[in-house]
C-alpha cells in the first residue's frame, strides 16, 4: 500500500495481528460445517432418487394390471355353492319359546319351585317325606280340594295332617310364590310321585288362593286341620287349564 494512496490516512495494519489467510480459511471451514449441520438437519427429507419415483411407478402399473385383470377374484357367483339352499331351523317362524302341552309345562317349572323353595328339603325330592315331614305322594289333601292344598303352602300347617299324625309345624314356605309359581308347585305335587288327579291348576286359580289367603285373621300363621276342613275344603273359583292345553314353557300362559 503506497503513500499517495487515497486511503493513506488509514494506518496500514503493519503489525499483520489479522493472518487474512488464516482468517479466511477459518470461515471457510466453520461456513462448511453449517452446511454440512443444515444437510443432517434435512435427514428424512431429501429429495427422492428419480429412480426409485420410476420403479414405484412400475409396480403400480404392473399390480394395477394384474387387479384388473383377475376378476374372479372378486367374483360374487364364485363363492356361491350351486344350489345352495340356507337351512330354516325347526320352529323359525315363531321367535318364542315352543310351546308345550299345559300339564307337561307347569310340571316342569312345580318341580323347580318345589326344589328352588325347599320343599323338596323336608318332604323330599321324591315326596315321599320321612320323620319330620308327612309324605305327599298319596297325601288326601294333596290330591283332594285345590283350595286346601294352597293354604297350606301359602300358610303352613300345624297340628294334625290328613292322616291324623302330627309332625310338628310346618311355616308359611310359600307366601311370596307369584301365582303362576304357586299353580306350577300345586299342579307338579298333585301330578308328581305318583299322584295323578291329571288336572291343571291355572294362574287365575292360584291368584284366587292368594287372595283368600289375604283375608285370613292371621295371614302367614300356620292353620290348623279345624281351620283347614272349616274353611278351606272346597275347590279353587276359576277355571282349572285342559291339560293339553298349548301353553308357554315359561309364562305359563295359554298360547293360540
Ligand atoms: C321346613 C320343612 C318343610 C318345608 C320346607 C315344607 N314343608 Fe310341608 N310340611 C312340613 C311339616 C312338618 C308338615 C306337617 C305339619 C303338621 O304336622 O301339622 C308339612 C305338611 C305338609 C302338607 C300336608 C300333608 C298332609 O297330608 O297332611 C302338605 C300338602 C305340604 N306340607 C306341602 C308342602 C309343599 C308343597 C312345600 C313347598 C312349597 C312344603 N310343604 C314345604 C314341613 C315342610
């Protein structure tokens, strides 16, 4: 730098403290690691090889190609057994349970009541009874008048029985039977171990046994054979179900 320089007011930097080679290469170096920083930032996002774009697209037209041309794949009639006819189940028509015949229906719900109960507990799952409670199976006053037979099961019973023997007392294990519960139990007793008076009591019987049992003095207290023979000997108000009558299994109720 001469001088007669413009600039010669300026001091020429004779001292050289600034290498301005090695100045310069330290930008150029600290200038390539930003660059190459900005690079890795970029990791996942640089631009896809041509080539890879091409093959992609030749798979696609080379799967597309074959998609379109195997259409039995797809084919609904393919599937299809021929002749194929869907089975109707037994009864499909009528989405309810099937009906049964009205002896064979409230039998089979009596004996769940008279085990659900415990009746079957004291007088025994045959009904044949033992030392603490009499037999039901041939019992005059199981088979005999439909009222006397629910008063002792809504009530119980003390002091002597139809056979005159007293086996102690026997509680009111029936109160909260609902109807079609107390003429299924009646109906199964009166049918079952060997009983056969072939008639069905009906849940409009049965309610009409729940409500004399209401009007009693004492209702829920044991009754007494006086009270029984006095009161009670006499057949259910209502009508008694054909015993072929179709019924529901379940309701108990006649079906058309
Ligand atoms: C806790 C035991 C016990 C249970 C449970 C019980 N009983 Fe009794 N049952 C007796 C006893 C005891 C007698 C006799 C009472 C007496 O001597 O006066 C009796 C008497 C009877 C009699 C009179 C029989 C006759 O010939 O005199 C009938 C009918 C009867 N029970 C039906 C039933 C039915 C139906 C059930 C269920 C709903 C039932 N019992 C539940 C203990 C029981």
């Amino acid at each position: 730098m001469s001088s007669n320089s413009p600039q010669s007011n300026q001091k020429p930097d004779l001292d050289e403290t600034i290498n301005v080679t090695q100045a310069h290469g330290r930008v150029a170096s600290e200038s390539a690691a930003t660059a190459r920083e900005h690079r890795i930032a970029d990791n996942g996002h640089e631009p896809i090889s041509l080539w890879v774009i091409v093959a992609c697209g030749v798979v696609l037209l080379i799967g597309g190609g074959v998609l379109g041309n195997v259409t039995s794949w797809f084919d609904y009639q393919a599937l299809v057994k021929p002749n194929y006819v869907r089975g109707v189940p037994e009864g499909a028509e009528n989405t309810g349970p099937v009906a049964k015949e009205a002896l064979a229906a409230y039998s089979t719900k009596g004996q769940k009541v008279y085990t659900a109960v415990g009746c079957s507990g004291c007088h025994g799952p045959d009904g044949r009874g033992g030392a603490a409670a009499p037999s039901l199976a041939g019992s005059a006053w199981v088979t005999g008048n439909t009222q006397k037979l629910s008063m002792i099961i809504l009530n119980g019973l003390k002091g002597p029985t139809s056979t005159g023997k007293d086996y102690g007392v026997m509680g009111a294990i029936g109160a909260n039977l609902k109807p079609d519960e107390l003429a299924a139990v009646m109906t199964y007793v009166r049918n079952g171990f060997g009983n056969s008076t072939s008639d069905v009591v009906s849940i409009e019987m049965a309610q009409a046994a729940k409500d004399a049992s209401a009007k009693r003095d004492a209702p829920g207290s044991s009754l007494t054979s006086d009270e029984l023979m006095a009161k009670h000997n006499q057949m259910l108000p209502g009508v008694a179900l054909e015993p072929t009558t179709k019924v529901d299994p379940v309701k108990l109720t006649p079906v058309p």
